[in-house]
C-alpha cells in the first residue's frame, strides 16, 4: 500500500471507545511477530529501541541509527509504522521539521512528539511547542503524507504525585487546543492513570486521546470504557522481554 494510504489507514483506526492498541517495538522481528498476530499497527518506543541499542532513552540514540531502523520496521511489515520521535532531536522548528521529513523518508506514517525539553528541565512553552509541531505539518503537507503527530504532553509525567494530576487538566487541555490548532492529529497524556481524568481530557479535545497502559490503567477495555482512542504499552514490553531473556539464560545455566 502507498505511503499515503497506511497514512489514511493509520489514522481512521483511532476510534474513541475502541482503541488502537499499540504494543511498542523495537525492531523489525518484534514488529514482524506483532503484525502475524494481526496488529493493525506497529509503533516503536523510544526507551526500547534506545535499549535495544546500548543507549538510555532521552534522545541518546543518534538519528542516523535510528533512521534505518524504522526503515528495516516499515520494509519488514504491510502494516502503518508509527515512531517515537521524542523531542524531535532538535529544538527549532526548521531543525525538527528537517528531521521529520527524514522519518517520512523511511515510509512511516505517524510520530510521537513530546513537549518535554529533552536534555534540558520543564517543558516547551505552548505556543513554542505548538509553532514546532506546525512546522511538522506543514513538511508533511509538502510531502503528501497526512502524517499522524501524536501530540504529547509530559504533565503528568514530571515527578508530579497522581494526587496534583487534577489540578493539571486545564494546562493540558489548554495545551491540547493550541496543538490541535497547529496541526495536531491526537494527544497523548501518559502518566494520566486517574479515569475520571482521562474522560474529562476526552471530553475537553477535539483530539483522539492516546493513554500509556500503566499502574491503575491494566484493562484495555477499562479505557475504552473511557473513551480513549489510542492505548501503548511503553517500554513496558521491552523490559518483560529482557526480563525473560534473563531468566532463561539463568534456568539454561543452572
């Protein structure tokens, strides 16, 4: 299938009530043995495909590595590839539309896009994050791919107790509307686990919403009980993978 198409596919499967379900990989064997299971999409996570690589998470891994490897993902399987695109690998506008436009390149036809400042301390401000992700939108225009920018916001994430995550919501719905405004096409609120949170973020985008399937959040119908539309393992399922890897080598070696 063309580019644009899976492009097409990828994003009419976010449906809010029934879930995309996106089992983060980290290479093409993973991506391979997910879509004979019959995902409907693959979707790299940065933390795993950075640890797959003898490098921590945070933009560490360069881009000139993790390029091929979403080549190899998107060659290897006739299903939409989406990428953990973190921060971008850069901070100005041009810079990172320039970087996405080689994501597009390899075939793959949805990001994620963090407004945390990787490297640095807080987020992006709104509007500088939002002028980011118009820059994205206007490269994929150009490249005529409706690429799918899973818009993400680290409010919940930095070292916030569940407890102050109320009092966040209209930051990130404040957030969620300046970015949809940009060129956005879903967000992502991992670290949100509270499920009268999540459906008053639902119901306050316009924005299919994306949830990270952690702590409180073990049920994927539970979420789409929610109306989530998006729901992504993380490095949740790298780290069992090493954890079993682990332990059969110990059982092998007695």
């Amino acid at each position: 299938m063309p580019q644009a198409e899976f492009a097409q596919t990828f994003g009419s499967l976010h449906t809010p009530g029934t879930p995309l379900i996106l089992y983060n990989i980290w290479d093409a064997g993973g991506a391979k043995a997910l879509a004979k299971a019959g995902a409907a999409a693959v979707a790299t996570g940065s933390w795993s495909v950075a640890a797959a690589h003898g490098y921590p998470d945070g933009e560490a891994i360069p881009l000139d590595l993790l390029l091929p490897v979403v080549e190899r993902i998107v060659a290897t399987v006739d299903i939409p590839v989406s990428v953990d695109m973190e921060g971008g690998f850069a901070v100005a506008p041009e810079e990172v539309a320039e970087n996405i436009r080689q994501v597009l390149a390899t075939g793959a036809v949805g990001i994620n896009f963090e407004d945390q400042v990787v490297g640095g301390t807080g987020l992006h401000e709104t509007a500088e994050q939002a002028a980011r992700i118009a820059a994205i939108r206007a490269v994929a225009e150009a490249e005529g791919v409706d690429l799918f920018i899973n818009a993400r916001t680290d409010l919940f994430l930095k070292g916030r107790e569940a407890s102050a995550h109320g009092a966040l919501v209209s930051d990130a719905l404040a957030r969620a509307a300046a970015y949809a405004d940009a060129g956005a096409s879903g967000f992502f609120v991992p670290g949100l686990t509270d499920g009268d949170l999540i459906r008053e973020i639902v119901g306050g985008t316009s924005l299919p919403v994306n949830v990270m399937m952690r702590g409180d959040l073990a049920a994927v119908a539970r979420v789409a009980e929610l109306g989530v539309a998006r729901a992504s393992f993380g490095p949740a399922p790298y780290a069992q993978a090493i954890q079993d890897l682990s332990a059969r080598y110990a059982e092998a070696v007695g």
